[in-house]
C-alpha cells in the first residue's frame, strides 16, 4: 500500500511504535520553535532537564505575543529567553522580527521535516510540506533535549481541491469551508492533507493560510505536497537547496476524503464565538461593523498585505471604523515600506502596528462594547478580544479590507476587476534580527538573566493511591484553553508566574473558581465535549495543577490540552456513559477509590460520587509510557528519572 505525505514523514523519523492508526508513536524532531508567551515555561524546563545544548538540527525561540511592555515582566522574560537561547544553543528571533509562524515559513521551514512548537499554530509549517505539530512547552523542551515527541497515529484526510478560487475568493474562504463541514472537534486524532490540481494555484502563504488554520479542526496537523511552488518560494528566500519534492503515492488511502470546488467558493466569515460557525459575506452583506485588524500568523503575508494595500490605495476607512494592520513579519514591513504599499495602507487611515499577535491575543486594540469586529486571525472564542461583549468575525484579508473602507459586511467580489498580486522572484533577506546561540566554547559562560516574575515550576508528587476530591466546577461543552487561562494584555505577562496566574484560571466562567479550588485543596473539574480546544498553552493545565485539580473528568478532549494534563500529572478521565455527565454536581464530594491500581492496570477508573452515592465509570485511555507519567507525577518527574 502507498502512503501519504505525512506518513512518509512519520515513517522516516518513527523512533518508537509502530504506524497503526491509533497507537501511540514517538517521533524524532528536527525543528522546535516556541513563542514568548509559553517559552519562558519551556526553557524553565529545558534548564531542570539539565541538557547542556538543545539536540536538534534548529530551534527557534520568537517573541511575539508579549509585547505590549505595560510593566517589567514581559521585557524581563524576553531578556531571561535570549539569555537562555545563547546558553543553550538556540536561535533567538528578536521582538519586531515577526511572528514566530510566518518568520518560521519564511526563513528556517524545511519540506519533509519535522517541527513542533510551543504554539498551537505551528502547523502553519505544513505549508511548505513539514511536518509541523503543535505542543505543550514541556514537550518543546523534552523535543530539544534530544527525546521523541508523542502523538497517537492519526487517521489520514484528503482534502481535494478542484478548479481554481474566483478573483477576490481567497485562501480564508477555503479553511472556513473546511471548518463548516469538519466543524471544530472534525479533526481531532487526524492529520489533513490537501491535494488535487487545485493545489497547484496556490502560492505557498495561501498554503499556510490553510494549514495554520487547520489548528482550529482539531486536527493533529495539516500539510501540502512540496511541489514545484514550494521549490519557487523557498528560491525567493535565498534557500533553494533547502527544498525537497514531497507528494503521496498514487495508491495511498486515506480514511476520509472531502472534495472543494474552488470555481465554486465564495467568500465566508466565522461568526461569534466559533470558527466553525460559517455564514456567507452575501448574507451578512450591509451589516454595520466597528473595527477590522488584519493580521496574525493566519493572514500577514506579504501577498495578504499587498492584496489589502491595493484594496486601499487611495481611499479613506469609513467614518466609524478603526482599521489596525499588523504586518507579520520584518521581511513584509520592510518590503511592503520599500515598495510603497505602506504608504498606500497609512494614507488610507490604517493604524500600523508592530509585527506581532497583537490583538489576536488580546493585546491591545479591544474592540467597543458590543462592538462588531472584522478579522484576518483564526480564533473568535468568546472574550479573547478582550472585549467581553465584543462580537468577533473571521474573514479574508479582501474581505477585511472592502468591509473598512465601506463600514459595512462587504463581499469584495463585487470590488470590479481583480487585483493579482505576484509572488516576488526575491523576498528581501535580512536576518539581522535573528541572534546565533554562543559558540560550544563559550556557552557555559553566558550568565541566565532572570526577571522577579519568573518563578519556578509548579510542585508535583507521584499519584497517590486513592484520591478524595470535590468537584471545584462543572462546564459545559467545547470549552477552551482561553476559558480556563485566559490571555489577554493583563493576564499574559503572567505567563512565568504560575501562582500569580492561577488567580485568573478559569474566571471567564466562574470567577470564584481560583479561591474556591485553593481553598478546597483538591478537586475535579467536570467538562463536556471538545474540553481544552484552542490553544497550546500548558498553563492551562500548570494553573490547574497549582491550585489542586487532580483530575479533569469529561465527555471528549481536545488533543494539545489533553497531552498538557498528563505531562502536568492531572488525570485526564472520560465519562464512560456521557449521560453520567448529570450525576455529579458542583461541590459534590468525589472519590476515586483506587486510581493508582487502576491506572496503573487498566483504562477504567471508578469514580464514587459520595454526595449522591452513585458509581460513576469512567475511562483514562494510556500508552505504557502516559501510564509511568501518570504515575511518576507529570513528564517533568518522568524524565528527570528516565533521562
Ligand atoms: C493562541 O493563539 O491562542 C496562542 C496565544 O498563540 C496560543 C499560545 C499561548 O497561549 O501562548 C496557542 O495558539 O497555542
Ligand atoms: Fe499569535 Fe494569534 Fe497566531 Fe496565536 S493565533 S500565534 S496569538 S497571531
């Protein structure tokens, strides 16, 4: 039998298991990258690894999420990352260089290579044909000291593409037609790969487009062959001989396929709260909006940018409107400052912001009360604008910038001939802002500077054999990492500080939850379906752990958060039986008689409800080695005893 793409990169660096759908694989990382906002977590715990230089071919640390500076602790982390970067032998991005994503395509990104990073995005990479996966830091920080990265075997999508987009159509409208058939939970346990002949017209950050995107399915990670437009973009970027044919054999199977239509696509936007909550531009066309931000690591291509400043050039942004533009990287700032296109963006009216999440995370440009907001990013969750009431659709970058210049929902294939933007035979190179790690001579006397924020680690202790806890909450479905840790310009500088964070776990539902869980001092959280989808911060589970949650009991979870659990020690239990989803309650004392036999043995762990007394059977799915980390208390416990 032939094999798809991403099974020929998983059969070349497989290290452990064996390629069943299913089961659980380690695979050999070439590339990690983190970002600011989970890296300083991820090299605190590269350091208490003790691994005296990252093992793989390149690491990268970015900062881009924590940059708006409000006070010292973003900058102190910033300066602890670049000291740890030259000490252990990691390439430092610096802040203004760009979002770890896009920077990563443009200059490091290889085909048939694997990537995890610290970001739930990082498969944006599979746009250039990487395997690329998102993970938790500590994860990351295993990766870089040498030791596999786990995932279970996915199942394999194609998704087939036919014909070619319509003018003004746009790589956007493709990954949110996914997400309308897929939905948000459609590629949990999967891996999508795009193929048919309509992925020859797109260029490589239309690609990426897509694959960053996939993220929000669920989906273990997307990919693209790397085919003779892979070749032409990564020329443009001064690195041809970083390119390698990659495609699937003719007789590959794939356990699911979906058929696009491109000539057929029109453009759409994900409504509030959810990217899988599609609607047409046609239908929401002439709806008053407030604010429109392009940007993120979805939509902050040079194509994307120069498709908006055409859109713009020599108009003004309707009176009522605020159009913030935040360029993705340094490469496209410069480029689109040299070639004039910035000036076609500024005399519109649109505030320029640094290269950066921005307010994709929260970080500045909040929308108004209630206020109705147009952007290019890849997540509307509810509140993560930082506006609690703010009403977030997810649109194209043509999209954004028709609707800004008209104040209303506008379908921008009704903007007259279309704008064809080249891809540029040379991107302009200029790594001035990437800083090489310390020579192996002299590594060990670069001095790890670390702010007052940065604390360590939180305590675990082994599993212990029975556990007696109450239930500190109880969610419903699809809840996400931006429920239980939110982000935000507030919240985010706390990133290195899990006590002071866990004051803010999970107040987006209940504020009372931070005292209540402390005060109980040990407790379960029961969830619904799709628990943890989102993000991959592993604070979500480190502040859970902090304030004593030693289980998360619920109908499904989400991949990343699922894994941040198990490396956090907090057991991840499903309800056998969802229905048994009534039978607890907030406040109920919970008993989980046996666990550590049970865990130890098995999959089914009883839980007694003691307030109600009922039995309640419940299901911990684990591999020999989730099963001794588990046990072990956390991944961190795990390899400090396994090396
Ligand atoms: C996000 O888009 O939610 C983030 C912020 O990039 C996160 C990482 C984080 O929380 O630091 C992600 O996607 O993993
Ligand atoms: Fe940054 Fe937003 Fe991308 Fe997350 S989704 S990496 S916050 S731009």
């Amino acid at each position: 039998m032939g094999l798809t793409i991403a099974q020929k990169i998983i059969k070349e660096h497989i290290v452990d298991g064996t390629m069943t759908v299913g089961s659980d694989i380690g695979l050999r990382i070439d590339q990690t990258l983190t970002q600011d906002a989970t890296g300083t977590m991820a090299y605190l715990e590269f350091e208490a690894i003790g691994v005296p230089r990252v093992k793989t071919e390149k690491s990268v640390a970015y900062i881009d999420h924590n940059t708006l500076q409000t006070g010292f602790e973003n900058a102190d982390d910033h300066r602890f990352i670049q000291s740890v970067c030259k000490r252990h032998g990691i390439y430092f991005s610096r802040p203004g260089n760009g979002i770890c994503h896009q920077v990563h395509l443009e200059r490091f990104g290889k085909p048939g290579k694997t990537l995890i990073g610290s970001d739930s995005h990082t498969p944006t990479g599979g746009g250039i044909g990487m395997l690329a996966i998102g993970a938790g830091g500590l994860d990351v920080a295993v990766a870089m000291g040498g030791g596999a990265y786990y995932i279970t075997m996915p199942k394999m999508v194609k998704v087939e593409l036919t014909g070619k987009l319509r003018p003004w159509v746009s790589a956007k409208d493709i990954i949110l037609k996914v997400l309308e058939i897929m939905s948000v939970k459609g590629g949990v346990g999967k891996i999508v790969e795009y193929a048919g002949e309509g992925v020859k017209t797109l260029s490589v950050p239309e690609r990426a487009t897509i694959t960053n995107m996939g993220a929000e399915l669920g989906a273990t990670t997307s990919i693209f062959p790397s085919d003779e437009i892979t070749r032409e973009f990564l020329k443009a970027q001064g690195r041809e001989e970083d390119y390698t044919e990659l495609k699937s054999d003719d007789d590959a199977e794939y356990d699911e396929i979906i058929k696009i239509n491109l000539d057929e696509l029109k453009p759409l936007a994900a409504c509030p709260h959810s990217p899988d909550n599609i609607k047409s531009i046609e239908e929401l066309s002439g709806k008053k909006i407030d604010q429109v931000c392009i940007g993120s690591c979805t939509n902050s291509s040079y194509r994307d940018m120069m498709k908006v400043a055409a859109i713009l050039k020599g108009k003004t942004v309707a009176d009522g409107v605020s159009l913030a533009i935040a360029p993705g990287s340094k490469q496209v700032l410069n480029m689109l400052a040299l070639n004039g296109a910035l000036g076609d963006m500024i005399a519109a009216g649109a505030r320029i912001l640094e290269s950066a999440c921005g307010p994709c995370i929260g970080m500045g440009q909040s929308p108004n009360s209630g206020g109705i907001s147009l952007r290019t990013f890849n997540r509307n969750f509810e509140g993560r604008s930082g506006t609690a009431d703010g009403q977030i659709y997810l649109v194209s970058p043509e999209t954004a910038a028709a609707s800004a210049l008209t104040g209303v929902f506008t379908d921008p294939t009704t903007l007259g001939a279309d704008v064809v933007i080249e891809m540029p035979e040379k991107f302009l190179i200029n790594d001035n802002m990437v800083i090489e790690p310390a020579s192996v001579d002299e590594m060990d006397s670069v001095e790890v500077l670390r702010g007052p924020n940065i604390k360590p680690y939180p305590k675990t202790s082994p599993l212990s054999d029975s556990i007696e806890a109450s239930c500190s909450l109880k969610v419903g479905d699809n809840i996400t990492t931006d429920h239980i840790m939110p982000a935000g310009a507030k919240i985010l500088p706390l990133r290195s500080n899990i006590p002071k964070i866990s004051e803010h776990c999970f107040t987006v539902c209940d504020k009372d939850f931070p005292n209540r869980a402390k005060t109980l001092g040990s407790s379960v959280v029961v969830g619904g379906e799709n628990y943890g989808q989102g993000s991959s911060r592993e604070h979500a589970a480190l502040a859970p752990l902090y304030l004593g949650v030693k289980a998360v009991l619920v109908k499904s979870f989400a991949r990343i958060h699922r894994a941040n659990l198990i490396n956090a020690g907090i057991i991840p239990l499903t309800f056998k039986n969802a229905d048994d989803y009534d039978k607890i309650k907030l406040g109920d004392q919970l008993e989980l008689p046996n666990v550590k036999a049970e865990i130890a043995t098995g999959e089914n762990i009883t839980l007694v409800n003691k307030t109600n007394g009922e039995t309640i059977e419940t299901v911990c799915e684990l591999t020999d080695r989730t099963r001794d980390i588990l046990i072990a208390g956390g991944l961190l416990d795990y390899t400090k005893e396994n090396g």
